[in-house]
C-alpha cells in the first residue's frame, strides 16, 4: 500500500473517538506522526476522561505508528497553543492541523438557553480558531526564516450547518460559520503554502446516533455511514497529492462525496424606486425563479420551515 503521509506530522482534535479516532488511524496507517487530542467530555461537552486519547495512542503504536495523546480544551487559547506546540516540540515540525472536537446540546429555539448557545459556540468555532492561529503564527514565522511548507488545516462544517436542520441553531450557526471561516482562511493562508479545507461529514458516532431516538438503524445503513468513510477524503486531502485543492467544503457520508457549492447571487433585478409598496410583485417573481433551499441531504425540497414560492 503507498502511504500518502509518510513521515508528516499531525494534530488531530477530537479524536478519541468517532469520526476523530478514524482520522487518527488512517493517518497513522499512511505514515503520518499523530498528537492526539481528546478531552474526553460526553456529547453535551460536559465531563472529563483521557482514556479515549490514551488508547488512541495505544492503538497507533501497536500498529508500529508514533503517537501521544493531548488533554486539552480545544476552546481554551492558551491551550491550544500549547497542543500545537507539543506536536513541534515532540516530532519537529507540524504539517497538517485537522479540527474535528465538537459537542451537541439540541433545543428548538424558543427552549434553548444561554449557556446552551454559548458552549456550542464555544467548543466549535474558538475550538477551530485558536488551534488554526497557533498552527498558521508558526508556519508564517518558519516561512519568514526561509522555511517552505506544504501544510494542511481541515476544518470540520456539518450538513446542519450548510443546509439546516431542525433544533440545531447553536450547532448549525456554529458549523455554517467554520465553512465561512475555511473560504476565508484558504485565501489568506495560500502565499504560505497552507490548504486549509472543511469535511461536512454524514455519519453514525455517539453524537450522531443519540439523535436517532429508537429508532433502529440496520446493518447496512451502519456501515454505510460508518465514520471510516469519512476518513479517506481527509487522508488524502492531507497528503501532498492535494497541495492545490484548498477553500472547499467536501460533504462526506453514505458513501457519498461532494462538494458544497458556496452562496451565489440567484435572480435578481434591478432596482428603480426606494418605495417598499411595489416590492410584492418583485419578490414574487424572483421568488419563483429562485431554487428552494436545500433538505439536510442537500437537495432543493420544500417542506415545514422551507420558502414558499407563493406570496
């Protein structure tokens, strides 16, 4: 088997477990040196437990892989400093930065509290800027020295968050927002030889699943969403085979992989008058021109909580 990451050295957040542990795995597979980041909190962010890291680790050096397991809190700065530089200090280098560490707390909006909102916010979206500040900081200052890289960041979006889904405006603002950040990010880190790109991911894990209720999920749909598939797109999007891939969001899952097409400017017309009396027949028309948002799959439907056509 050719291995697309041979010596190339990565911090992976969240990876304890779920999707995280497969990114881990693969990597090491391909070569790669892994720091393994895991809090080890339950799926609403609360708790602590190093076990899920630690046997990460264990895992990779049982394969004949180099690991070491990283506790901290992805959304806590100075933290994340620290765990960017330990990959450094550890392995002499840092090539490919993978921001995966997230947290559910569901509500319908109107039951949804404050610290509901912000510990989504939180673990999400600082947890992808503070470790991409710290990683990107080092890899300016090493260019400046005369140092060339071929780095990767890969962010984690989710179909929630590109697409919509009910009870999850924390998690789906947070998530729209990391794509927004992964466009941004590629055009301002490209000149240092940084991609920086997003996995909006579709697959069972222990966040995933507890949304299923009782609902019985078969054999086969498990293993078509199982969080291996995931894994390959962010092997090989952190190899050197992707060094011009950069600024996109890949949709990943039931062995599906796509690209998430970004907000483009749909009909429109031109404006003549600053009167909001006339507007009805100007939004009906472009209201029917224009495609419907898309389901959680990513396709146009209609549906409760979907645009009308008809006004």
């Amino acid at each position: 088997m050719s291995r697309l990451c041979e010596g190339r050295v990565a911090v992976i957040t969240g990876a304890g477990r779920g999707i995280g542990r497969e990114y881990a795995l693969m990597l090491a597979e391909h070569g790669a040196k892994v720091v393994v980041n895991d809090l080890g909190t339950g799926h609403d962010g609360r708790g602590n437990d190093s076990g899920p890291a630690n046997e990460v680790v264990e895992e990779i050096r049982a394969m004949g892989g180099e690991a070491v397991a990283n506790g901290a809190d992805v959304s806590d700065f100075g933290a994340a400093r620290d765990m960017i530089h330990q990959a450094i200090d550890t392995f002499g280098t840092l090539d490919i930065l993978i921001n995966n560490a997230g947290m559910l707390r569901d509500r319908m909006v109107f039951s949804m509290s404050e610290s509901d909102w912000d510990g989504v916010v939180q673990v999400h979206m600082k947890g992808t800027f503070a470790p991409v500040h710290h990683a990107a900081s080092w890899w300016r200052e090493q260019t400046k020295a005369g140092r060339s890289f071929d780095a990767r960041i890969i962010n984690t979006s989710s179909p929630s968050g590109i697409f919509g889904n009910v009870g999850q405006t924390n998690y789906g603002a947070a998530k729209a927002g990391i794509a927004a950040f992964t466009v941004i990010a590629a055009m301002e880190l490209v000149r240092y030889g940084i991609t920086v790109n997003c996995i909006a991911p579709n697959a069972l894990t222990r966040l995933t699943e507890a949304l299923m209720g009782d609902h019985e999920v078969s054999e086969e749909d498990r293993e078509a969403r199982s969080p291996r598939w995931i894994a390959p797109i962010v092997t090989w999007l952190c190899s050197p085979e992707a060094a011009n891939v950069t600024g996109r969001v890949w949709v990943v899952g039931d062995r599906r992989l796509g690209i998430a097409e970004s907000w483009a400017l749909g009909p429109h017309v031109e404006l003549d008058s600053q009167d909001p009396t006339g507007l009805k027949p100007v939004v009906a028309d472009l209201m029917g021109k224009a495609q419907l948002n898309s389901d959680i799959f990513g396709s146009p439907a209609s549906g409760p909580g979907r645009p009308s056509q008809e006004i």
